[in-house]
C-alpha cells in the first residue's frame, strides 16, 4: 500500500549506502566526481537524513552507470543494499521481530518477512508499484522501479535492491538466500522481478 503523503520519495539509504561502497572500491574522489555528475554535490557535506525526492535516485543510478560502466555500477549498487539491509537490521527491525522470524523455519518466517517488505514498500519504490509472491521460490516485483528508470540494457540493473533483499531474506528467513533479478524493466520487461532462493 503506498503512503501518498511521501509519494515520489525514497529513504536516503538509497544515496547514503552507494556513497558508502562507491568510497569503498574507489575512494573518495569517485564519489565526490559521481555525486557532482548527479547533481547532489550538496550531500557531500551532509549526506541526507530524511526521505528525498526519487529523481536523485534516478540521476545518482543513472551517472553511476555512465560513469563507472555498467559492470561496476552493478558491483557498487549490490553492495551498497547489504549494507541497506545491515542498516535496516540495525536499526529498524525490532530485535524481538529478528529473533523470532530467525526460530520460525523458512515456510513460515517468509511470508511475513515478504509482508513486512510489503508494508514499508513506500520507503523504497517512490512512485514505482511494489507486490510480491511468497510461495516457494518467492518472487519481488517492482513496476517503475527508479533504480533503472529510463535505462535500456541488456543485463539487469536493480542490484540495490537484490543487495537489500538478499541481506534481509539471508538474516531472517534462511542463511543461503540467494536473491537474483531474473527480470528487468531496462531489458524490456513489463516490471523488474527478484527471485530468492535457498
């Protein structure tokens, strides 16, 4: 269900967390070149602490990939949703919700981890449409997702969110989650499709 009081705004992790890992595999001047090429040269100072429009998701993806290449980009993209999901396990998921998705066995504690995904979904697709399968293998499905937005490619570009998907499900569900992106709206698909499985 979308919150249409933060309609076209994604949580800052989506900029925080590819400084992070961009700073990481290239150092700091990559990422003040790439924040400068984005027009974001403004959180160089401060990164943000509160939700920001989706159109600087869209340009800070899209001068990754110019910048960098595709293959890095993805690189940078993927490890800077680990690190959203080591974020979110910090400090947003409850301990107590941790420890008992973590007892439950995988039947059980996926479709609530899919439904708690479901429930904050706002947070992360902007005005992008998010919906999901449970079932074995589940499925993650992002309409207009604005990590690809307007991209063409032939391979898949929303590693940010196979990054964080792939932390959560590995935390909570089951330790060899493996997330992948078997479909994406930059190689023409009808909407991007994340796979897990274990």
């Amino acid at each position: 269900m979308t919150d249409n009081t933060h309609q076209g705004r994604i949580g800052p992790n989506a900029v925080i967390r590819v400084a992070e890992a961009l700073r990481k595999s290239q150092g700091q001047g990559a990422v003040t070149e790439l924040f400068t090429e984005a027009g974001l040269a403004h959180y160089l100072d401060a990164m943000p602490t509160e939700m920001i429009d989706e159109g600087e998701v869209v340009a800070l993806q899209s001068a990754l990939r110019a910048q960098f290449g595709i293959p890095m980009a993805r690189s940078v993209s993927r490890d800077a949703g680990l690190r959203t999901g080591d974020y979110l396990l910090a400090n947003r998921i409850p301990r107590s919700v941790q420890r008992l998705l973590a007892i439950l066995p995988p039947g059980m504690a996926c479709p609530a981890l899919v439904k708690a995904i479901r429930r904050n979904s706002w947070t992360f697709v902007g005005t992008g449409v998010f919906d999901a399968d449970p079932k074995y293998p589940p499925r993650l499905l992002v309409t207009d997702s604005p990590l690809c937005r307007g991209a063409t490619a032939t391979e898949p570009l929303c590693d940010y969110y196979a990054g964080t998907f792939e932390r959560l499900f590995r935390s909570l569900v089951h330790r060899k989650s493996v997330v992948t992106e078997i479909a994406c709206q930059a190689n023409h698909a009808h909407r991007c499709v994340f796979e897990v499985r274990w």
